[in-house]
C-alpha cells in the first residue's frame, strides 16, 4: 500500500541521485567560469536551489497525475457500486494533496531564499561600488591636496603679474620717441587749430543763412492767384484744339 501511495524507493533514490548529479554540475561549471569567494557562493546558491525547484516541481507535476488518476478511480468505482473501494481512492488522493501542498511550502521557502540571496547580492555589490568610490576619492585627494592647490595658484598669479610687465615694457617707447616733448607738442597743435580757424573767418560768405524760425510758429504759404478772364479763355481754346 505505502509502495503505491509514495512510489518505489528506487525512484527516490534515483531522482537524489540526478539532483547530486546536476549540483555536481553546477560546481564544475562554477570551476571553469573561475569564480571565487561571495561570487562562487551566490552562483553556487543560486544554482543549487534552482535545480531543487526544477526537481520539487517535477515530483509536483507526478503527484497531480497520481490524484487525478485516483479520482478517475473513484468514480468508476462508484458507477460498479463499489463504496469501499471508492473512498480508499478518495484517502490516497488525498494523501497525494497533502504531498502537493508540503512541495508546494518547500518551493516558497527557496524562492524566499533565492529572492534574499539576489537582495544580499545587490547589496554587497553596491557596497564594493561605494568602497571603490571612497577609495578614488580618496586617491585624488592625495593627488590633488590643498598645499598643491595654493601653489598652483601662486604661479598662475605670478605668471599673470609677468605678463603684464612684459606688455608694458613693449608699450614703452624706445629710440626718437622718447626726446619728443609733450607740451612743445600741444602748443603746436593749438597753433594750427587756430590758423584753421582764421582761414574760415576770412572766406567770403557765398549764401545767407535762412532766417530762424521762431518757436510755435508755422510758416505761412502764399494763397494760389485766382485764374482771370483770359486764362479760361486760353483753356478753353486748348481744350477745344485737343478735340
């Protein structure tokens, strides 16, 4: 009875021995991929559970077939009036629901695990990532420290200050430019702004400036002459010519 309700011994042993064979696989896989330490472990973890899921939901899969099957069996021992038989197919389907359910708990617990060991992952990998950040930062530091900071700054300064004396010195004049005398200079540019002057006063006026006009005022135009007798006359010839 026992034999039929929870398979053969052998199958047991045979399906351990093809999970034994996949975790086995999974280590020599981890070996070539040359992974070591927390990555070896988590690939590892990973794996493993992996495959427990794979084989928990195979045995899940024959369990259903199992009371399903009893159920068919049931049934027609029902139809043969058969009562007794028909409730000993009714407890075994019923023990093979109860076999369901404990796989069904023992899938939730690994998802849980794997679920947590992607979480531990991510956490490790992000505290690597600020280790090595605080680690540059830190490298920097030393590369670039305040001290080194000032005295690049004392140079660019002093660099400055050079410059600008080199500039002035080349703005200096040099030779026959340096005997002229300012003053003598400006005497002789107001004497010819004053003979400029005197030529302008002395040249004849050609034409009289217009009359300002006051403010406010407006210039008055001349009223158009009224036409006589004899101008419509003589338009009245030029009209009649142009007929």
């Amino acid at each position: 009875m026992f034999t039929r309700l929870f398979g053969k011994p052998k199958q047991e042993a045979n399906a351990l021995t093809t999970l034994d064979k996949l975790n086995e696989g999974v280590l020599v896989t981890a070996l070539r991929l040359d992974v070591s330490g927390l990555e070896m472990d988590h690939y590892l973890a990973v794996s493993v559970g992996k495959n427990t899921l794979e084989m928990l939901e195979k045995k899940e899969g024959v369990l259903l077939k199992k009371a399903a099957a009893e159920v068919e069996k049931a049934k027609e021992f029902t139809r043969a009036k058969n009562k007794r038989a028909a409730i000993q197919c009714l407890k075994r389907k019923r023990l093979y629901e109860q076999q369901i359910e404990q796989l069904g708990n023992f899938q939730l617990r690994i998802h849980d695990q794997m679920i947590m060991l992607e979480g531990a992952k991510a956490t490790t990998e992000t505290v690597d990532a600020l280790r090595t950040g605080a680690a540059a930062m830190k490298a920097m530091q030393k590369a670039t420290n305040i001290d080194d900071v000032d005295k690049t700054m004392d140079e660019i300064n002093e660099q400055t200050e050079n410059m600008k004396q080199i500039q002035e010195a080349l703005a200096t004049p040099i030779g026959a430019a340096t005997d002229f005398d300012e003053d003598e200079l400006e005497a002789e540019l107001e004497e010819l702004e004053g003979a400029e002057l005197e030529e302008q006063l002395l040249q004849p006026a050609t034409t009289a400036p217009a009359a300002p006009i006051p403010a406010g005022r407006v210039p008055v135009r001349p009223a158009p002459l009224k036409n006589t007798a004899e101008d419509d006359e003589l338009a009245a010839l030029q009209a009649e010519m142009a007929l």
